[in-house]
C-alpha cells in the first residue's frame, strides 16, 4: 500500500493473534494442540488529517481490536501503526510517544462504563487536564472543565453531578469532553452511539461533526451501522474475520459497492426507495475465527464463489479484495 504524505495515522499490515487454548494440564491430558484465533489478519489503511474513516462489519469481525491496537492498548502481534510519524508500539519511540499520547483519546460503547461512578464530572473532565500538565491552579482548571461542557452541550454546573444523575445521551457528551480536555487532535470512536436512543443517536452524531468542522478532530469511527456511517464517514473500510475487504470514499461505497460482501451489508440496510424491489439479504454467519475457512473467507455466503475463491486468498488490489471482482476488471481491460 502507497503511503498518504497527508496521513495523520498509518496503519501497516496490523495483525493480532490471540492464544485460547486451554490450560497445559488440559492439554496433555486430552491431547489437545494450541489454539490461535487470528482476530485481525493483515489490516492497513491510512487517515488524512481532518477526516473520519470509517471501519464497519458484523460483530467478531475485529474492528474494535484494531481500535485498541491503533490507540496503543493492545500491543500487535506483527505491523506496524505510526501516528504523525511515532510509532505507537516500538520501544525505540517510547519517550515520542508519551509526548503523543496526549493529542489521542478514545469514546468509548458504553458511556456510563467508561466513567467513574464515584467522581464527580468536574474530577473527571479534569483528569486528562492534570494528568498532562496542561493548566495550573484549581480555579483555571474548574473554568475549562465548565468551557467543555458548555461545548458539548451541558451546563457548568454539571461538574458537580456524579454520572449516574445522567441520561445515556449525556454521558456520552460527558465522555465526549474528558476526550477533548487534554485538547486531543486524533479520537478513537469505538461504537459511541450502539448503546443510545436513535434520537439521541443523532444529537450525539451531529455534536461530533460540529466539533470535527470547529477543533479540526480527526476520528476513526468503529460501527456496525451503515447508516450512521453514511452521515459520519469521509472513508470507509469494510472488515470481514479480520481482513479489510474493501476501502472507498464514502458516497462512491454506498453508491457502487464492489465487494459482495459490502453489497450484502447495504441491501440489510432498512431503504424506503427500496420498498418493492428484490434485495439480497445477508446469509450465514461469520465462520469461527479460530478455523477459518480456506482462500477467501468469505466464499462460503459468497453468491460469486468460484473454484479459486476456495483455495487463493484474494490480495486488496484497487481499493477490494475479491477474485470475482478481479476477474471481471481483466476481462474489461
């Protein structure tokens, strides 16, 4: 893959693999062998300064492994992540990294799990302020914490609430400002709105993107819904058992899906122009990660299979990994 010199973060054939075998002594008794599940296999991408890129995929298809390996809370097993030229896993970096991590913050699914429920919002606002350094004395640092949640959404006075006094939607705007208190430029956004209301859904959805045209916030956007991806993402990769399959700009993807699989995602996708018109529904489920299937993982829902999908797996060529797809390009050329 041909690097972006306007990449903000680089992620280079990421792959993480995790032991589930059982305990030795189980092992030897029933002679069991190790197992491995690959929950991302060879993933790169990069993301221009400014953007959103967007991963999307079912569940298990190892998205938000892939967050946590970028933002530094999963180490890789092979590949590389480099973000404004530090890479996030390699030793020699560590004393550049410690200097990054301050400009990388995460939204987590679940707000009120992401928050301490014996801190107050103002203590928890704060924290990222302290821990960095950013502002001295109490007053100053109580004066930001109530900047930030008025540039959210909520009222100063918030600060002396604990959590549990909030709703979802707030919490999550809550969340929102502990992200940019320690004035963050790059957020991982795993899933930030599955746990909310649609209509709070869409509060949550438009803040981000107000706060991305104001602070110049780059995201990486972790969901499974295409439609909030439709009205987030500038750039769309679509994962399936850990691989990408395909990477487009947004309106290009939903306009002129290439991959089956991508295709399949946005006739699940509920359309009203499509009431009355023949759609193809997802079929099968995710094969098990720890023996996936062989070639391309996807041949067995794929309605394209053919004897080399079974044995080959397919390299990203153009943006889409799919031997189907590459057939019908070389027999256009």
């Amino acid at each position: 893959m041909t690097a972006d010199p306007a990449a903000l973060v680089q992620v280079r054939d990421l792959k993480r693999v995790f032991d589930v075998s059982k305990p030795w002594l189980n092992r030897v008794i029933e002679r069991a062998p190790r197992q491995f599940l690959k929950a991302v296999d060879g993933v790169s991408f990069d993301i221009r300064k400014g953007e959103t890129f967007a991963l999307v995929g079912e569940s298990g298809s190892g998205k938000s492994t892939v967050a946590r390996m970028v933002v530094g809370l999963l180490p890789p097993s092979a590949g590389t992540v480099t973000i404004d030229g530090v890479s996030m896993h390699d030793a020699a970096a560590a004393d550049e990294r410690q200097r990054l991590r301050r400009r990388i913050q995460m939204i987590f699914q679940d707000p009120y799990a992401s928050l301490n429920p014996r801190w107050r919002v103002g203590r928890i606002i704060a924290e990222p302020i302290r821990a960095f350094g950013l502002i001295e004395g109490e007053a100053t640092i109580a004066e930001r914490v109530g900047e930030l949640l008025s540039l959210v959404g909520l009222h100063p006075d918030d600060r002396s609430k604990f959590p549990h006094e909030f709703s979802g939607g707030q919490r999550q705007r809550i969340a929102i400002a502990r992200a940019l208190a320690s004035d963050a430029e790059f957020i991982v956004c795993d899933e930030p709105t599955s746990a909310l209301d649609v209509s709070v859904q869409a509060q949550i959805l438009n803040l981000m993107r107000d706060l991305q045209e104001r602070l110049g916030l780059t995201y990486l956007f972790i969901s499974h819904n295409l439609a909030v991806v439709r009205h987030m993402a500038s750039r769309i990769g679509v994962m399936y058992l850990g691989r990408l399959v395909e990477v487009s700009e947004g309106r290009q993807l939903f306009a002129a899906p290439r991959h089956p699989y991508t295709r399949m995602l946005l006739d699940a996708v509920p359309d009203l122009a499509m009431v009355g018109k023949l759609r193809q529904s997802v079929k099968g489920e995710i094969p098990n990660p720890i023996a996936p299937p062989p070639g391309c993982t996807f041949h067995p829902r794929c309605p394209l299979v053919f004897d080399r999908c079974r044995v080959e797996n397919p390299p990203v060529i153009d943006g889409v990994a799919c031997h189907a797809v590459q057939a019908t390009r070389e027999a256009a050329a």
